[in-house]
C-alpha cells in the first residue's frame, strides 16, 4: 500500500517529532545521571530504561504510522530530529534541568535544616520530663479491686 506524498511528508515530520522526543528523554535521563553522579549500575540501569522506552516508541510509531511497512525515510526522520534537538536545544535543556536539580537539592536541605530545628524547638516546649511528672503527680491512685485482681 502506497502512502499520497502529503501522508509521507507529514510522517517524516512525525519522525522527527519522535527522534527529538526520544532526544529530549535521553538527554533528561543523562542530567540526572551527571548531576547525581550515578555508578556504572545505575547509569546502565538509566540506559536499559530508555532502550526499552525507545524500542516501545519506536514500533509502536511503526505499526501505528507507518502502518508497519518499511520506510527508510522513519529512521532518517527520527535521526534528523534527534541531531536537530541535540543542536539547537540540547544545552539550553540540559542547563535546565541542572537549575531544577539544584533548585530542588536546595530546597530538601532548607527542608532539613527547618525540620531540625522545628524538632528542637518542639522538645524544648514540650520538656518530656515535665509532662511525665505532672501526670505521675496528678494520676489517679489505682483502685484496690484493682490490686486483687477484680475488674
């Protein structure tokens, strides 16, 4: 079955879209990665996830747009639009996420420092020993069916 030459433009776009997607997931997966400073496990754990994410898009982008014939301008697109995110938008991304990491490190340490100091303000207030020698001082005496055993 042959595809009208306004349908095959429009898949090559469509490629494209796909290659600077699956650009975008990579590149998003490798700044974690960099920044977290992962070890040779996890970054090949990184890498098997996005092979698998990139063989799932990709056949399914076959049978689904390319209603599963083999067109050798998919991968040209799918490559074109991979090098084109990498040029034009790769760094700015990738600056991106560095800020959104950062942002968040900052913010989980603030967090920290607060929860700390929260913890100690609420020990201070509460003064534990305090609070159990007033009830130690206040308690009810048990009652003497108690003692026997009796409820």
């Amino acid at each position: 079955m042959t595809l009208p030459v306004q349908a095959q433009f429009a898949l090559v776009l469509q490629s494209v879209l796909l290659g600077a997607g699956l650009a975008l997931f990579y590149d998003s997966l490798r700044a974690v990665r960099i920044y977290f400073r992962l070890g040779s496990v996890k970054t090949a754990l990184c890498d098997t996830v996005f092979c698998l994410v990139m063989l799932a898009a990709v056949f399914e982008f076959a049978i689904a747009r390319a209603a599963a014939q083999t067109r050798y301008y998919v991968p040209a697109g799918a490559a074109a639009g991979t090098w084109i995110y990498f040029t034009l938008l790769g760094s700015a991304v990738r600056a991106g996420w560095f800020a959104v990491l950062t942002a968040a490190e900052t913010l989980r340490r603030w967090l920290k420092k607060e929860r700390a100091k929260l913890h100690a303000l609420l020990c201070r207030a509460a003064n534990v020993e305090k609070i159990t020698g007033f009830t130690k001082k206040f308690a009810k005496p048990p009652s003497i069916f108690r003692r026997k055993g009796l409820k």
